[in-house]
C-alpha cells in the first residue's frame, strides 16, 4: 500500500479533506515542497514519532473513510440536490439571490465559490468564513440570514462530520438564531 500524506490545508487538518495519494498533482506539489510536514521530515503525521508506521495509516484511512461516509449521508439528508453546488438555472438564480442578498448584509461583494455551497430545500449554505465564522445561511424565502460561528462545531458535534456540517444540522434543527435584520433582494 502506498504511503498516505496528510495535508494541512486552510489551516486546519481534516482526513477528507487532507488525504494525499500518490499521482495527484497535490502529490506533486509536496514532493517539491517538503515544508508542508506536519511535525517535519520522517515524522508520521498520525502519531508525532519518528518513522512511518502501517496502524497510523490504517487509521488514517478508517478516518478519511468513515468522514467520506458521513459527508455522503448528510448530503443525501439535507441537500436538495446530494450534492455540492449549483445544479440546473433555477438553482444558479437561487444562488446569485442568496449571494446577493449575503453581499449586502456584509456590506462587501463576494466572490462566493458554488462548488462548496449546499442548496437545501428552503435555504442556501455559502461557504463564506474567516477565523470564528464557518460561513451563512440564506433561506430562500425572505433571505434571512444565519450566520454559523464555529463554536456551533463544538456545541452541536456529530460524530465523522466537518465543521460546517455542524453547523448546517444546527440551523436544520434550529439551534441557530438569524441576524437582527433581513434583506430582501
């Protein structure tokens, strides 16, 4: 079995999101760059010790496996589509709806990457965060908006799940209060 590397990426370090295999152009990108380590050269990523070590790896795969699972249920649950992003016109109108309306509560424009938002049946997660905030809820009807501070992450944790999945079944099961003001678009 190959060696698996473990990414850090956007700060934090979660196994579906990190999971590096051999031949893919992050691959590449680590081999000529060696920074990347997490504890340094020949250190495992998964235990902090010297050396490479098949149980840190079989975990690591579990964990990247049993994330890849949960990802796949919660979609199937909550997104209208069991997907990411934006699919069919209806969808991109409600999209740019809720983007824009996320824009002017923010008073900034947004660039907003669709292929990290989830399309619910009556709301929008836009994937637009900094340090405390993993990102919005617009609903569709009315664009109110909630906004998901990662402490929800801890307070409402489900078991091989993102952060933001976190956050989106705390606004589903509504555990998350909206802004003071609602703007309509």
């Amino acid at each position: 079995m190959a060696k698996l590397i473990l990414w850090r990426r956007r700060g934090v370090c979660m196994p579906s999101d990190c999971l590096v295999r051999e031949g893919s152009p992050v691959h590449e990108h680590y081999l000529t760059h060696q920074d990347v380590d997490l504890f340094g050269p020949g250190v495992c990523s998964g235990c902090g010790k010297y050396g490479f070590h098949p149980a840190c790896e079989a975990r690591a795969v579990e964990r990247v496996r049993a994330f890849d699972e949960a990802k796949r249920r919660l979609l199937e649950q909550h997104a209208l589509h069991g997907t990411y992003g934006i699919v069919g016109a209806a969808s991109r109108q409600s999209y740019d709806c809720a983007l824009a309306a996320l824009s002017a509560y923010l008073e900034r424009p947004l660039d907003g990457n669709p292929e990290h938002a989830v399309e619910g049946a009556g709301w929008w997660f836009i994937a637009e965060g900094w340090i405390g905030m993993l990102g919005f809820i617009v609903e569709k009807e009315g664009a109110t908006i909630y906004p998901l501070v990662s402490g929800l992450a801890g307070r409402y944790r489900l078991p091989n799940a993102s952060a933001d999945w976190c956050a989106i079944v705390a606004y589903v099961n509504g555990r998350v209060e909206a802004v003071e003001r609602s703007t309509n678009t």
